[in-house]
C-alpha cells in the first residue's frame, strides 16, 4: 500500500497554460483543452492546437473513463510522501484514440494491472484545495 495521503507530497504549481486543468481537478472534474477548429483534444494542456496549429482551444469536461495502454510499478521511493511499490500506468482515455496521459494507479495491487483494464478518474484532496487526478479500476 502507498500512503498517498501524506502531506509532504509535492504540489502541483499550474502555469498558464494548466490552470485550467488544476482548477477542475479540485472542482473533481478531468478536463482538457479541445482544439474549435478541428476537434483535437489536447494533452498536455496548451493554447495552440497540436494538429491543426489552429489558436482557439476551448475547454471541456471528459468522462474521466480510460483503459490502461501500458503500466509499470514503482519500486524505489522516487517522489517523496509516496511510498513505494506504486502501480504507473499510462491511460488511454475514451475521448479520443491516442489520448494518453501518465497517472498514479490506485485501488488495486500493482502486479493487478492489465493493459486494457478499465479505469475511471478520482480526484485525491492532496493538500487542503489541491485535488491529484489519478485513476483506478472501474
Ligand atoms: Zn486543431
């Protein structure tokens, strides 16, 4: 088991371009930035379309639904406040093929993990205010 509540875990500091994203995270909502001229949803957040170059990204709320595309476990106490063994997939999220964000699992024992296996997103209260999208098994 991780201990994931620990307080000394790091804080995420958005920037312009992932405000947004750290906003609806603690709103318990997963939500990107999708391109109005070609639809693309974008991954990790930005203002410029990665397709289409287009400069008009508007955000929308996702399901937060996934499958697992590839995983790993954590051994070695890399982040301090998470203690190791820590499952680390790689989610595919149902929105759109190839939309791919690296993420905690939770939930379930590392050795568990299965690519393919269906996820859903959780919102961890990591700091009063502060919500970590993660994911676990749905
Ligand atoms: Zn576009």
């Amino acid at each position: 088991m991780n201990d994931a509540q620990s307080p000394q875990r790091p804080i995420p500091e958005p920037d312009a371009d992932s405000a947004p994203y750290w906003q609806a995270a603690s709103e318990g909502r997963l939500s990107l930035p999708q391109c109005a001229a070609c639809g693309r949803i974008a991954f990790p957040p930005r203002q410029i379309c990665p397709a289409c170059n287009a400069s008009r990204m508007e955000w929308i709320t996702l399901s937060g639904r996934g499958t697992v595309y590839s995983h790993c476990v954590m051994h070695e106490r890399f982040v301090r406040g998470v203690n190791p063994p820590l499952a680390i997939g790689q989610i595919e999220l149902e929105e759109q093929a190839g939309l791919r964000l690296v993420t905690n699992l939770l939930g379930c024992a590392p050795e568990a993990v299965r690519i393919g296996m269906p996820v859903e997103a959780v919102f961890e209260e990591i700091a009063p205010g502060v919500r970590l999208p993660q994911f676990r098994p749905r």
